[in-house]
C-alpha cells in the first residue's frame, strides 16, 4: 500500500498515511510515497530513510565546515534559477533539498514583475562542506538589498549570461562585493546553448577577467564555468546542465577557502535588522562576526543610546527551518 511518511518538527514519532489522507488535513503537495509491506521496527531505520527526500529532513549535524556562499550578477542573468537547480542537482545525490525557482522568489511582488526583490536562503551540502546560500537581487532599485545579502557571504558565485556579456548590474555588484568583503568569486557563464559561436564565448570570458581584474580581484586565476541553469532544472541537456552544476559546485570547494571562525573571541554580532513578533517579542538578527552565544548567557547591546544588558533567550541558525529532534 503506498503512504506517505512524514514526521513534525517536535515528535520522535513516525506517521504513515494514505496520500489522500496527507492531502486532505496538511498543506502543500505530497512530499514522498513509499511501499509499506512490513511493520517499521520502531528501533530501526526504514528502508525509506535512505531516500534523498528522508535524508534532507534528517537531524542537523555539523560535520562538515560550513561556508556562506551566494549569486550575484546582473537582473534576469539567471541568478534564481542557478539557486533551483544547485539545489535540485545536488537533491538527485541526497545533499540537498530541492527548492523550485518559485519557491525562491515567493513574493507576490516578485511573482507579478519576475525578478528577485528580497534576499532568499536555501541550503545545501557537497562532499566537501555545507553551505548557506543567499540568492541576491540584480534590479538596480534593490541594490540595498544585495548588499544585504553580500555581507553575509564567506564566497560569491557570480552569474553573467553568455549572450550579453557582463552589463551595468555586474560591474556593480563586481564592485559592491569588493567593498563589503567578499574574498572571493567563482563565474558562472550561463545561458551558453542560446550561444552558437564559441568565439563569442571566448570573447565574453575575456571581457569578464579583464573587469574582475579592474576591481582588484585575480581574474586570471577565477574558475568560469559555462553551462545552462534552465538546462540543469529541466534535465534537458546534461553535459552543460547538471555536469556544468557539478563542475560549479567542485569549484566553489576548491577555489573559495574554508573561512577562519574567530570563536575564541568574545561574542559580536552588528545587529542588521530588528523585528517584532507575536508571542516572541523582539528579535534582532545579523551575522556573527566573532565569538560564540548559549541560551543563558547574558548579552550587552552597545550603540549611540545608554548600553544595556539583555539575556539570551534563544539562538537561531541563520536558515529558518525545522531541525528534527533524534
């Protein structure tokens, strides 16, 4: 009989139901359908458990270093739709869950003009590491927001489309990235199969080294990888779709190095926004610089007003998401 497993964030427990039963009193689409035969031994790992979609709901565990990571580059260049199909290439082998390009930009703003506004994260591991990933926008009106998003990032994954070649939006980004500390940049060549003469091509590479050597970074030495997102996301054209994905994904390892975490410093966070929630009260976010935080410990805010000094009450990873409990 085919059900539907699934667990809540807050339980040990494992359910099985029928998919009409899942889709008649839970939201969304079914997640997965397996073959229920036997009775689960409560004391053992299902044999569904090995399924990439079980494995990306699996207890969070740090064993790999851990890297943030985002895409910069001109509007409409494909910045989005690299994110789905990183996501979707590594969820076929089992390290990732595959987030859909309008999962990414979910906004109804974003959904009516079709570019990305806000920042989005998704999540992903490669042999190497895990990473956090910040997709960013390129529309000149939300350069706020890049910058935003570019803080955030150990490495930068810089999207230019191969028919246009580097435009206003990727010498802008090139230099924000510059300015806020990105320490390096991997180049996604996208779009390449609407390219037919690879000389174009050769002439497009050459223009974008020649720019990131303008802002001071080593433009000879930079990976460009050419390929196709779209052709990655619809598993159309492997060699400059998911192969090109893949090749990206080992660049990004072995070109952007393993961040030093300053964590025998004390604790500073430069608080990047603040919001209001009900039932929790205020909640400051940001990245941590320095230094590690326990629920417990006590936090001083330092600012242009009188200092105070508060208790932390819950600390939360950068990516919102459900860590199942063993």
């Amino acid at each position: 009989m085919a059900s539907v497993a699934f667990r809540s964030s807050n339980s040990k427990r494992l359910l099985a139901v029928s998919p009409q039963l899942y889709s008649s009193c839970c939201r969304g689409s079914v997640p997965a359908q397996f073959s229920l035969s036997e009775t689960i031994n409560s004391n053992e790992a299902p044999a569904f458990c090995n399924h990439p979609w079980w494995r990306s709901m699996a207890t969070f565990t740090r064993t790999k270093p851990h890297v943030n990571v985002g895409t910069i580059g001109h509007v409409d260049h494909g910045k989005t739709t690299l994110t789905a199909a990183i996501t979707k290439v590594l969820a076929e082998e089992g390290k990732a869950k595959a987030v859909a390009f309008d999962e990414i930009d979910k906004a109804p703003e974003e959904k009516k003009r079709g570019i990305t506004i806000a920042t989005a994260h998704v999540e992903y591991e490669t042999a190497k590491r895990h990473y956090a990933h910040v997709d960013c926008p390129g529309h000149a009106d939300y350069v706020k927001n890049m910058i935003t998003g570019a803080a955030q990032m150990d490495g930068g994954i810089l999207v230019v489309s191969a028919p246009d070649g580097p435009m206003p939006q990727t010498k802008e980004h090139i230099l924000l990235a510059r300015q806020v500390g990105v320490p390096s940049l991997v180049c996604f060549l996208n779009k390449v199969d609407a390219v037919d003469d690879p000389e174009l091509l050769e002439l497009v590479e050459m223009e974008l080294r020649e720019l990131l050597s303008f802002y001071k970074f080593p433009g000879d030495d930079i990976p460009i990888i050419r390929g196709s997102a779209l052709s990655a996301l619809q598993s159309t054209n492997e060699e400059i779709g998911k192969k090109a994905i893949l090749k990206l994904m080992e660049a990004v390892d072995d070109y952007i190095p393993d961040p030093v975490r300053q964590l025998d410093k004390p604790f500073l966070m430069p608080i990047e926004d603040v919001f209001s929630i009900q039932g929790r009260g205020t909640v400051a976010t940001g990245r941590v610089e320095q230094g590690t935080i326990k629920v417990g410990e006590d936090v001083e805010i330092l600012g242009l007003m009188q200092d105070k000094d508060l208790l932390c009450e819950k600390v939360v990873e950068q990516l919102a998401r459900a860590l199942f409990q063993k």
